[in-house]
C-alpha cells in the first residue's frame, strides 16, 4: 500500500482530516464529543497546524495536529513545538506509518520552522499505550493537569530526535 504524508492546505484536506477526526474522537479520548473535537479543529486551522497520512485511493489513514509555539505562551516561543495529538485508523496501527508520519512532521518542522530546537509530544496519562510509544523517542517528560485529565508531556531536542528516525531509513520510509 502506497502512503502519502501531507500538510493540509486546502479546504477539501480540511474537510476530509475533520470528517476522520470527528469519526475517531474517541480514540483520542472517550470523553471527546463532538463539539469538543470541532472546537479542537477549529483552533488547529486557525493557529496550528493539521498534517495527514493517506492511501493511494485519498483515504485518510491517520492525522496529527501541531502548533508552533505553545498556547500557553500565546504562540511565541517560537522554539518550541507542541505535538498535540495522532489519531490513527485502527486497521494501520502497529504499522510503520506511525514511525513515516513522526518523520515527515520532524522533517517539516525542520524545513520550515528552523528556529525549533524542542518538540513536545502530548499524551493523556492514562492512555499506556501513547505514553510508552511517546517515551522512546524522547529524552524527558512532565506532567500537567489537562482539561480531561493529567496529560504528559513528553520532551526532546529535534535534532536528537531527527537522529533517531534516521535510522530508521533501512525501513524504506521515505
């Protein structure tokens, strides 16, 4: 099967990465309804950054959002990278598609943000699965208080982390 991983850009990436999101919201969290998810996607239009894995057919496969900078510091630390969240169509997980998208995003990161020295990945605390995907790609982690429950976040530096997923390359995940 043929991936293509992309930056949404127009409306019709905006609809069709909504439309899988909204479908797979409870992947993210069983609390998320509807409008939570339309409210998460209207700030990532708006101040982030929504990026997408497709099949050769324009299926949406899986989807993870970005902002540069941080919310909480109203988008100006300009060196920092917040990886919000993946969502990932149950039949891919456990693939190598994970592993393809984390580098597209390093690597379109690097291109064209190269003022970021940080990424941080968010994970619900709860959710075992993220939180040790998460921990072996970078080198520290705290925990807050999120609106759904504590969350961690889990730190590194991007060059350390480009290094990593580079060898990855022998995998053919260009």
């Amino acid at each position: 099967m043929t991936t293509t991983c992309a930056r949404c850009t127009t409306d019709e990436d905006y609809a069709k990465v909504s439309s899988f999101l909204i479908e797979h919201r409870h992947d993210l969290h069983l609390s998320y309804m509807t409008m939570d998810m339309v409210t998460l996607l209207y700030n990532y239009i708006t101040e982030g950054h929504l990026l997408q894995i497709t099949n050769d057919e324009g299926r949406v496969l899986g989807a993870c959002a970005y902002y540069h900078g941080t919310p909480e510091h109203n988008f100006l630390d300009k060196e920092t990278v917040l990886f919000d969240f993946t969502v990932f169509d149950q039949a891919v997980r456990g693939t190598r598609l994970f592993l393809k998208g984390l580098k597209y995003l390093v690597n379109t990161i690097r291109t064209e943000h190269p003022e970021v020295r940080e990424i941080r990945m968010v994970a619900f605390a709860d959710n075992a699965y993220v939180c040790n995907l998460y921990t072996k790609f970078n080198t520290s982690s705290y925990a807050r208080e999120g609106v759904l429950g504590e969350e961690i976040i889990f730190c590194t530096d991007i060059d350390y982390l480009w290094t990593r997923l580079q060898k990855f390359d022998r995998l053919n995940l260009k």
